[in-house]
C-alpha cells in the first residue's frame, strides 16, 4: 500500500494543509475531482483519502455525501482545519497594483467586505491553489489569488495581505477514510457516522429518530438529502457520539432498523482534540 493520502485540488489546496496537519508522515496525493480521490485509494495508489464534508461559513460541501455511501470506504478520523484566506501575488506587486482576485466560488463570498474595500474584483476560480499557480505560470502583475500560505510557498508568490476573510471562526471539517473499517476503541469520545433510509410510511423519520432520544445517545448531524433523481428527500447522514459496542447505541439502532429500508455505517472514530465546541 502506498504510503500517501490522496485530497481533492492543487498542491497549496486546504485539503492539501489538512493532509500535512493529520498524516504528516504520508505524500500527498492530489486529485481532479472527489471521485478520484475515492479511487485512489480503492486502486491501492493511496491509504488514505482526505474528504472535505463541511464549513462553518459555506456550510455542507456539494456531493460528498451522495458519495460517500457507495465509496467502499470508512471514516478514520476527523480533522478541522482553520481556513486562513490570503491575498497573493507576484514579488514586487502591490496591493495598489491588484484589479483582480481569483478564488474558488464558495472563496469569494467569505471575503467580500476585504474585496470592497480595496475595490478588487472577485473573479472564480476552479481552485485556490489552481489560481495562485496559474498567475505565477502566467506572471500576471495586475491580479492575485485566494488562497493559503502554502500556495504562496508552493508557487513563489508573496503574501499581500493575511486573513482577508470575513469571519475569524472560517473553519473546515475533513473526513480521513480508508479501505479499513478500524473499529478500535481509540479515544474517550467516539463518534459513529451513518446513512439510512427510512420506511415509505407516516412520521417515519420521527419513529426512527425515537430510540436515539430514549436511549439518551446525542445526535451531533442530521442532514437530508435526495437520492434517485426524485424531490423526495428520504435519505440521511448522521453523526452520533458513542461507539457501535455501546449498550444504549446498540438499542438504538435496533429501533432505527424497524422504520428504514437501509442503515449503513461510514465509520466509528476518534472526536477529534480540535473539534469546536
């Protein structure tokens, strides 16, 4: 097995700054799009995919839970990344000098009231790293990029301007995965991800919802989502604290299996030391 982690986008990426935080001993690996990632890691080419599943400004990042389900893979370990966003350019260039900004779409939002200010406009980008790699390949002296410190490392550019963002609390949950479902008991606070599927009859979601509240196991993430090119959402990722072995998560999910169609688990892990509170 290669001894890398595979992550969606450009080296300088923040999937990439979250690989280096959590496998700092693994290359990284990086990938086109999420679906690579996944196969990487199902080819043997990487042990480990670093996932992104949601920030606190943007909120729930597109596909990957229409994903995860069918990846073949298990959630490892989660790790938050604090996303720091910075103006970079060419040596010599000037904050005077920048007419443009490029970032990823969900990038160029969060740093709104920075861009106003200093009357740049916001231009999207496929990727922050990408963009910072693309000025410096085209030695573009009136623009700059989004990105993180890394890039700027990376691709030789200067750092005009740190934490441009709008909120100081911007911050990433990543999801590391394998092909090895480890169900060790490797902290005090576990946490267990799943998806199911609920029954076709009334107040279903409420009745399968029941025996986590009774059996008094905390419920951190309920989201929706639609499956089968249908309107109707009757699928759902959740994220629970407790372990598969514990007596009340056991009772619960038995009550959770008589109103669903489909329960599978994504992963029991470690609460991660830097989860907010």
């Amino acid at each position: 097995m290669a001894k890398k982690i595979a992550f969606q986008g450009e080296l300088g990426a923040y999937s990439h700054e979250a690989c280096i935080v959590a496998r700092p001993n693994h290359t990284p690996l990086p990938c086109p799009t999420f679906e690579d990632v996944i196969d990487a890691v199902r080819s043997g080419s990487a042990e480990f995919a670093m996932l992104p599943v949601e920030n606190t400004t943007y909120g729930r990042v597109a596909d990957i839970h229409r994903l995860l389900p069918k990846s073949g893979l298990f959630i490892n370990d989660e790790v938050f990344v604090r996303v720091r966003i910075n103006l970079l350019a060419l040596p010599g260039v000037k904050l005077s000098d920048v007419k443009v900004a490029r970032g990823h779409l969900v990038i160029l939002p969060q740093c709104k009231t920075f861009l106003d200010a200093n009357k740049i406009r916001g231009e999207a980008a496929a990727d922050n790293a990408g963009a910072a790699a693309d000025i410096a390949a085209s030695n573009e002296r009136d623009a700059a990029a989004l990105a993180s410190e890394l890039a700027g490392e990376i691709y030789g550019l200067n750092v005009l301007k740190k934490d441009v963002e709008d909120l100081s609390h911007n911050t990433t949950r990543f999801l590391i995965m394998s092909a090895q479902n480890d169900l060790d008991r490797r902290g005090d606070a576990m946490l267990t991800s799943f998806v199911f599927q609920v029954r076709n009859i009334p107040a279903a979601l409420y009745k399968a919802m029941g025996g986590f509240a009774t059996n008094g196991i905390n419920m951190t993430k309920l989201e929706s989502y639609m499956v089968g090119g249908t309107f109707t959402a009757t699928q759902f990722y959740a994220d629970i604290d407790g372990h598969p072995d514990d007596p009340a998560v056991q009772l619960a999910f038995e009550e959770l299996s008589f109103f669903t169609d489909m329960v599978h688990v994504l992963g029991t892990y470690p609460a991660s030391g830097t989860r907010p509170a």
